[in-house]
C-alpha cells in the first residue's frame, strides 16, 4: 500500500525525460541542438580547474567546517564590496553544496512544518519540491508580463493568509530571464519584515544582467536572506558549490543543519572557488557574459520573426520564455515535436508550473550562435 504521499507529491523534471529522447535520437545518428538545458556550455575558467587541482595535488581533501572555509567565506564577502561597494561580515556567508543547498538550508532554518511559502508560478520547479519535503505548502501565484513575470507587492497582499511565513522569488529568474525592480523588492521587503515572515531571494543568475545594472538585496535589507551559486556566472554547475547570505541571527541555527545535513560543501570544490574572484577569472568569465548578450540578443529577434511572443524580453540569465500559441495549444507535445522532427530540443512551460504552461516554452541559450542559427533555420523550415 502506498503511504508516503510527500515523495510521490514531487515530481520529476519533464525535461528529463525530453533528454533522455534527446540522447536516444543521438545515439542512432540524429543531429540534435540543444537548447533545454539550463547549464552554460563553458568549461569552467582555467584559474579556477588549476586551483582545484592544486587543492587534490596538495591533499586538502578532508572535511571543511560545515559552513565552508573561512577564507572563501572572506572572498565572498570580499565580493560583495567589490561588485556592489557592500560592506558584508563573512560571519554572514555560509557555503552550501549549490544554490540547491543553500535552499535546503535556509528553507530548513525558516520553515515549520505547515507554513505557507509564496512563490511565483512560473519559477523554478524545486522551490515547491523543497517546501513539500519540509512539510510546508506553497502558494503558486500565477504571474505575467503585467508585473514581468515577477511577484509584486500587490500579489503578496492580495495572496498573505495567516499561514504564511516565507516569499521567495529569483532574479533574474528562471523560466522567465526577467528582473524583479530594487524599488519592488524594497516594498516587498518592508511588508515582509512587517509581517514578521522570510524573503529568500535567488540571486543564481547575477553576474549574468545584460543590460540593467545590478543590485543586490542584501543592500535592502539585512533580514533577506540571498541565495547564490558558482554554477551559473562561474560557469561550474557540476562542482556543486553555492552559497546564501543570512541575518547573523540564523547562522548557528544553518551551522547545526549544514553540519546535518550535508556536512558540508566539497573541499575541492571550495578551494577551486578561491580563484573564482582573481581578475583574471573575472576576464573570463565576464567574456562568457558578452557571448551570453550576443545569442540572447540573437535569439530573441529571430524567434520572434518566427511568431514566438515574447512579452516582457530576458535581462539576465540564459533563457527565453515564449509563447508557443500560434504553432500549438499543448507545449509539452509540441516540444517532443519539434525534437523528433527537426531535432531542436527546448523545454516544455510545464516544468516550471501551471500558469499558461501548456502554451509555453523555454529555450536556453547555452549553445553556440552556429548553432542557434542552424536552430532557427530549421524552425523556420518547419513551422514556416
Ligand atoms: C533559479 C535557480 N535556483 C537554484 C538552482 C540550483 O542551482 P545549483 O544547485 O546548481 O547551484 C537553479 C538551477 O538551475 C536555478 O535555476
């Protein structure tokens, strides 16, 4: 008899199962371009491999303190004066094995069980995953081009019951590549801390904001809690390094879970990470970013020369959420269309909610631009 209903409440990606057709097409001789997957396709900077590297040679292979090694502690305290003149203790800093680590530990901090979390639909799938495994629900408040595809202050005060104790959002986010507004998060802030509840904002994607410049929430309001990540703008998804920004007055109660729970991030990982900030890096990577603007701004025209409706266009990260309408009402069908027939692989609206997903798709632009052409040009073959 099935009993354990929260395990089978989360639900796989349906992306997944999109990839496995991908490869099995692959794997018989098929072409096939992708552009469903939310990783970048750089290798990560060599400082950063070679610092690794060095971290094995040398054998710093043991377990770190769970909150991660003070001196990266420091270097991204560091950061944080450097790319937002934000003066920030490393007390505040904790290290997290990536982004969805640092979200397991501070929904693991702020949550009890049966709190409501309010989320914006659509947005990353796991955040209502990670709330259903904590025993909480979520309120998946449906979102449009109206607000960006962001939560705003009049959802939070239409959607607050008593339940409710946590918001979270991204930005810029993923499906959606938008922002969230600094005066719009402040507000938001302010009714939150009124409240009394948590804003966790996921800052994944910073370091990858095209044309606006960037601000963090950490200069809002020192109760935010910030999630990031080495995965995305460092280009090193698969070194499982993250971290968040807490109050100080939650980084013992992190420090008891992370010891816990994951014990803490791997070394090596960490000791890579020391490098991740050297200008040397930052050149690097900061011409990753200018490849990323090139195809997004690319993509963007050519999709919407085909008919894709794109209302509120991408600032940051590495994804166009469009409108699929004129060419089908059910995206998910439409996507296994496209792959098996043109071999174009994209990621059905229905990973990330409910909100129109059947009209909607998500292309990610972690693919060279000969290749977004050869996929447009195939588009346009087919659904011309
Ligand atoms: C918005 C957002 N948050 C968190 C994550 C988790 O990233 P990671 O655990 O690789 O740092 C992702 C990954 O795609 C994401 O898109």
């Amino acid at each position: 008899m099935e009993k354990n209903t929260r395990i089978n409440d989360i639900q796989p990606f349906h992306v997944m199962a999109l990839l496995a057709r991908a490869k099995e097409l692959e794997s018989q001789g098929k072409d096939i371009i992708h552009l469903e997957i939310g990783e970048p396709d750089f290798p990560t900077p060599k400082p950063i491999v070679d610092a690794g590297i060095n971290a094995i040679k040398d054998g710093d292979v043991h377990y770190t303190p769970a909150l991660g090694l003070p001196a990266l502690r420091e270097a991204i305290a560091s950061f944080y004066q450097t790319r937002y003149a934000l003066n920030l203790s490393s007390q505040r800093v904790a290290i997290t094995p990536g982004a969805s680590g640092a979200l397991m530990l501070a929904l693991g901090v702020v949550m009890q069980e049966g709190d409501e979390v309010l989320l914006a639909d659509p947005g990353y799938p796991c955040n209502k995953n990670f709330v259903r495994f904590l025993s909480g629900t979520t309120r998946a408040i449906h979102v449009d081009a109206s607000t960006d595809y962001q939560l705003s202050l009049k959802h939070l005060k239409k959607h607050w019951s008593e339940k409710t104790k946590v918001v979270m959002v991204a930005s810029p986010s993923n499906p959606t590549g938008t922002l969230l507004s600094h005066k719009e998060l402040s507000a938001m802030a302010a009714f939150v801390k009124e409240k009394k509840a948590y804003l966790i904002v996921d800052e994944i994607y910073h370091g990858l904001i095209y044309n606006d410049e960037e601000t963090t929430a950490l200069a809002i309001d020192d109760n935010i809690i910030v999630i990031n990540s080495f995965s995305k703008y460092f280009n090193m998804t698969g070194w499982r390094l993250g971290w968040l920004v807490a109050p100080e007055s939650l980084i013992d109660k992190m420090d008891k879970l992370a010891q816990n729970i994951f014990l803490a991030a791997a070394t090596p990982a960490q000791y890579a990470a020391l490098a991740a900030f050297d200008s040397e890096t930052i050149r690097i990577l900061e011409s990753y970013k200018s490849e990323f603007k090139q195809r997004r701004d690319f993509l963007l025209v050519k999709l919407k020369q085909l008919g894709f409706v794109i209302e509120t266009e991408p600032q940051g990260a590495f994804y166009i959420y469009a409108n699929c309408e004129k060419f089908s009402d059910d995206s998910y069908q439409f996507c296994y269309e496209i792959l098996e027939n043109i071999g174009v692989a994209i990621t059905p609206g229905k990973d990330f909610g409910e909100n129109n997903a059947d009209t909607f798709v998500r292309f990610s632009y972690t693919t060279s631009i000969k290749c977004l052409e050869q996929a447009i040009s195939r588009l346009s073959a087919y659904l011309g």
